[in-house]
C-alpha cells in the first residue's frame, strides 16, 4: 500500500439535530454528498438548562447535537466548510463547531484503490 494521500481532508463538524437536513442538501449542492453521521452530545457556549420532575430539580448541561464526518480529496475542504456552516447558522449559541483534519491516507475496502482515488 502506497501513500497517495493527495490532499485527503477531513472535514467534522458538531451541529445541532434540526439542521442536519439542510447540511445534507449544502453538501449534495457543492458534490460532497457522502457523509457520515452520529448522534453525539456535548457542552460548549450553550447555556444549561434546568427543569424539574416529579418534584426534582435538574439540570441538563450536555446537549443533544449531530457530528458530521465528511472526507474529502477532489472538493476543496472549505467550500465543504462553508457549505456546512452556511447550512447550519442559526446565529445562536450552540450553533457547533467545524474542524478540517489532515487524512493520512484512504483506502477503499471493496475495490482497493488508495489515497484520492478511494474517497
């Protein structure tokens, strides 16, 4: 296996659950429709919330988000970025976060083609 990593990124970000949908068609519309997705929860800037139950305070201060994974060679990472962060704005807090990774190397299992090529 070489290392044909021609610019392999990848792009992850951290959104809130409702915007998935409108991630997914920003995404299809700049030709980066594959993706993966995880149901995650974390703290940042958001405030927690408290609410009661049965008599009980608590306080909810991890909030339910989305974490999309999106590996890239042929589609420059930051139209992926900003496709996603256009997408995703609500102006609010706890809106997410993106990151962009360096991708050492991909290689595609069903046909084993390595670097670029197997994104």
């Amino acid at each position: 296996m070489s290392d044909e990593s021609d610019d392999i990124k990848l792009v992850m970000a951290i959104i809130r659950p409702d915007k998935l949908a409108d991630v997914k068609t920003a995404l299809a519309e700049v030709g980066a429709p594959s993706l993966t997705v995880t149901n995650v929860s974390g703290r940042g800037s958001q405030p927690s919330k408290k609410g009661q139950w049965r008599g009980e305070e608590y306080t909810i201060d991890l909030h339910q988000k989305v974490k999309i994974e999106c590996v890239v060679a042929d589609i420059p990472a930051d139209e992926v970025v900003e496709a996603i962060a256009d997408a995703a704005h609500t102006g609010e807090k706890g809106d997410g976060k993106i990151f962009v990774l360096p991708v050492e190397n991909a290689v595609q299992v069903r046909t084993g083609k390595v670097g670029g090529p197997a994104v």
